[in-house]
C-alpha cells in the first residue's frame, strides 16, 4: 500500500505499528514529512530514552526513529547513543558482566578494568566534531536534545555509610560537558551522590563554568534538603525532579517542591508511583498527582521539560511502545483540558 506524504506523517505521529515497519531499514528521518509537535498548551512533553525502550545502548538512529513514531519533539537522551554514533567501543558500553549483585569474579574484574582504560582513553580524543552530524541530524527530524544522560558522573553507591563510587575525573567531566554542549543540550543529568554530596560541589564547578545545567536525579531517599544542599554550591546545580520517586519516597506532594524550586528544576520526571515505596503504576492508577504537577507548570510558564520515563510493567497483550504512546496521550489530555 502507498501512502501519502500526509497519511504517512499521521502515522508517524500516531505511534501506530505500520509507521515502524515502514520506516525499519531506513535512515531516521527518510520516510516521515511531517515534524513531529509534543508541545501542548506550552508545555514540551518528552521521554527519557532510549531508558524507557529497554536498551540503554539502543542505537542514535534507532531511538530518533521511535521518538518519531511517537511524535515526541524533545528527549533527555542517554549519554551512550551519541557516543556509540561517534564511535565508542561498544562492548565498554554494554555494562554486560555479572548478575546484579553478585560479586565479580577476578576475571571480570580485570575485564572492566581494562574495558575502562580503553574507554577513557577513546573519551578523551573522541570527535565531537562529528556530534554536530548527530545534532544535525536530530533537528532536521524536528526532535530537541534538551537533556544529555550521563550514568557515570555521580551514583549513589550502596546504603548510607558505604562508599560511594568515585567521581570521573577532571578531563572526563569536562569531555561530558563538552559533549552535551556539541550536540545542543541545555543541560545534563546524572545520579544525586547521596551519601557524599561533596561531590556536587565539584561537578557544580563545571557547570558554571561551561553555562549548562547538571539535573541531579532523585531516588526515594533524596530530599528536599539534599537537592538545596547542591543548590547552594553552584549557580548551574539543579534537579532532575522524579515526582513519582518524590511520592513514594517521601509520602507526599511533590508540588510545593515544585513551586519553591521551579527556577532549579532542569526536567521532570513524569511517571505514577503509589506511595510507601509503592509500585509504578499506569498514569492515573498511582498516588502521584502528575495532572496536577503538568498544569501547574503549563499555568506558571515555567521552562520544565515534562519528561515521561516509562518503569510500569507492560501489560499482557501490550508491549512498550503501545504502553508509552499511552502515557504520552495522558500528557497531552492533561495539559490541553
């Protein structure tokens, strides 16, 4: 069947499965016309990715070309696809190796240690000339790399009292801010280091420095308290604000957060948790009040992308793509009301 350069747009947009077969074995950008739009009432609705596909290490072409399946105009992309687009050693970004919490075997060990070298190694002469192509690339489609992931600067580490792991350094945090701001982000994201905060102090430097916005990231633990703590060290410290974390962490609104420290706030995370560490649910089936956290950002024209980060588990008979697509929908019903 042929379809018209309108029909095909439509599709694009709408998500629907015929979109994706056309599009699967093309360039990104090849068959689909019409810009994608997820702006409503001015709010700019996007999606953690390509986190929320599955796959961290998902392909650039691959995650623009399911963005624009689902007519989504911003993102916060993780750091690993521009990296393997500029040519990183894929394997060292894979985070393949033992079961989560098992303990590596001294063969492992000396894997990582040397997959490590090699990467920093690629980091410090990779060439962010060509992450202007992947910049190009994405504009041209109509998508906006608002945010640049990075899982690497800050991590928590374990339980409080443990050792948190170390920060990158010095030229591996300039290389992350080198390369957000090569392929046009506005800001950066990472981890909030919850058991030594010290750490965005140093990272703050950077931040100031280079006029771009780190997002520390919240889980349950995080509180108001540690993201004014990081605030108070450096003028581009901000928070990568998860109001379904908030919720379920702290049992409460996340929206007087959200009014006090607006002006701090890079993106928001948009997902349903239930409260006391509850389960991530569908839109609308938890405790979080994200109806209510889109309209106060669209009434007070505040410059927070609402970013929807897809956790809940995917219904039988569904898969993610269908799923997402659904949160997006209750995005743009939310704000358009």
């Amino acid at each position: 069947m042929l379809y018209s350069r309108r029909e095909m747009g439509r599709l694009a947009l709408a998500g629907l499965p015929a979109a994706g077969l056309l599009l699967r074995g093309q360039s990104a950008t090849a068959s689909v016309q019409a810009r994608p739009n997820s702006r409503w009432a001015g709010v700019h609705v996007g999606l953690n990715a390509p986190y929320s596909f599955g796959d961290n290490a998902m392909s650039s072409d691959e995650t623009l070309r399911r963005l624009l399946q689902l007519g989504l105009s911003t993102v916060e992309l993780r750091s690993q696809p521009i990296e393997l687009f500029l040519g990183a050693p894929a394997a060292a970004l894979s985070g393949r190796g033992q079961a989560r919490g098992a303990a590596p075997t001294p063969e492992q060990v000396a894997e990582r240690t040397e997959a490590a070298a090699a990467l920093r190694k690629w980091r410090l002469s990779a060439p962010l000339g060509k992450a202007k192509e992947l910049r190009k690339q994405w504009d041209e489609a109509g998508v906006l790399i608002d945010v640049v992931k990075f899982d690497w600067i800050c991590r928590q580490g374990g339980g409080r009292g443990q050792t948190a792991p170390p920060l990158p350094d010095d030229d591996l945090l300039e290389y992350c801010f080198e390369l957000a701001k090569s392929v046009g982000a506005r800001a950066i994201s990472t981890e909030c280091p919850l058991w030594r905060m010290e750490d965005t102090r140093h990272v703050g430097r950077f931040a100031d420095k280079h006029g771009i916005w780190v997002g520390y990231h919240n889980h349950n633990e995080v509180t108001p308290a540690t993201w004014e703590q990081a605030f108070s060290y450096a003028k581009y410290n901000g928070a990568n604000f998860d109001i379904g974390h908030f919720v379920a962490g702290q049992n409460t609104s996340p929206i007087p957060f959200l009014k006090q420290h607006h002006g701090r706030i890079t993106h928001m995370h948009t997902k349903d948790r239930k409260l006391n560490d509850g389960a991530n649910v569908p839109f609308g089936q938890g405790d979080t009040p994200v109806k209510e956290a889109l309209r106060t950002i669209r009434d007070n024209k505040w410059n927070i992308q609402a970013t929807v980060e897809f956790e809940y588990p995917v219904p039988a008979g569904s898969d993610r793509m269908a799923e997402i697509a659904k949160c997006v929908q209750y995005c743009k019903e939310s704000l358009l009301a």
